[in-house]
C-alpha cells in the first residue's frame, strides 16, 4: 500500500527556515522521482520541486536558491529545507508521487510565513 505523510510545516517569520519531511512507503525511492507541490488559499495547487530518478533537481523559478529537495532511499524519506521563507509561501505543502501510473498524495502540512 502506497502512503506519503508530510511533516514539519509550521509558522515562521519571514526570514525563517523550515525543513519538510515525506515518510513514504509501499514502494522504493530508488530509480523514482517524486515532487513537491503546494497550494495557497484561493489558487490552484503548484509545483515546487521535484527530485528526479537519477537525482537530478527542480525548482519552480520562486523558489530557486532558497528551497533544497534532497532525500534518503535508505530511509525512504524526502526532504525540503526551505531558507528565507517569505509570506508568499503560505501554503500547504504536499508530496507527490507516480507509482504504476496512478498518481499518491500525501494530506500535506501547513505552512504559514507571517509577522
């Protein structure tokens, strides 16, 4: 059975850093890709990050130099650690994963950047 559950949402000021966790299970990270994705109130849900196969990373251009997606097969766990967060990151954050063509979420966990 596929499951993903987020961790380490929170809230911050601006400035401040966060670092997101996604415990997966059910299959391998190994040779897979999986993403980061997020969803403010009242928008549609973006893509963030995604971390490739063969460990090559992407960013969404907002986030680029400040969000780092890393993970660690052993532990089949991914990572975001998110730097010099600003308001506009409110969001909930999810994790995403394509295993035998069907499309896993995990419920997300909330982040909130404010003064």
């Amino acid at each position: 059975q596929v499951k993903l559950v987020e961790s380490g949402g929170g809230s911050v000021q601006p400035g401040g850093s966060l670092r997101l966790s996604c415990a997966v299970s059910g299959f391998s990270l190994d040779g897979r890709a999986i993403g980061w994705f997020r969803q403010a109130p009242g928008k549609e849900r973006e893509g963030v990050s995604c971390i490739d196969d063969d460990d090559t990373t992407y960013y969404t251009d907002s986030v680029k130099g400040r969000f780092t997606v890393s993970r660690d097969i052993a532990k089949n766990m991914v990572y975001l650690q998110m730097n010099s967060l600003k308001p506009e990151d409110t969001a909930v954050y999810y994790c995403a994963v394509t295993v035998l063509g069907r499309d896993y979420w995990g419920q997300g966990t909330q982040v909130t950047v404010s003064t």
